[in-house]
C-alpha cells in the first residue's frame, strides 16, 4: 500500500497539540445543573406572575446557565492553547 499524505482541505499545515482535559468541561456541565436544580424555585419566586416565573425558568434560565458554562469552558481552552 502506498503511504497518503494527511492534509486539510485548504493545505496547511496543522500541529497536534496537548490533550484537553475533558473532566473540567463535566465538571463545570456538572456543576451548572445543580446550581439550575438548587435555584429553580427562587427564580420562580422573582417574577409576579406565576405563569411568566415558570416560563422564564424552564426556557430562558437554563439557557442563560449553559451560555455561561460554556464562556467559561472556552476560556479554559483558550488558556490551555496558549501554554
């Protein structure tokens, strides 16, 4: 068998750097559903109206959590690429 040449698709050249640990993205994952879990009653609480609480809570809230683990996982990553 003849040996193929791995390239990209526009032709450069590409390093193999560190393994990333994966564990702080689950731990972080991890962490943002029990904080969700823990603070879902008072977020419901805030709102006047028990139907807009529960709205905002179960759609908007969780995503606002995600957001921020995940800003906060890219961080991580950008530290880990640069040593």
């Amino acid at each position: 068998m003849s040996e193929v040449e791995s390239t990209t698709i526009i032709g450069r050249d590409e390093k193999i750097g560190k393994k990333y640990p994966l564990f702080v993205e689950r731990i972080l994952l991890f962490s943002g559903i029990i904080f969700y879990i823990f603070s879902f009653s008072k977020m419901i609480q805030e709102f006047n109206t028990e139907w807009v609480g529960i709205l905002v809570t179960l759609t908007i809230y969780p995503f606002l959590i995600l957001f921020t683990i995940e800003m906060i996982g890219r961080i991580f990553q950008r530290i880990h690429s640069l040593n």
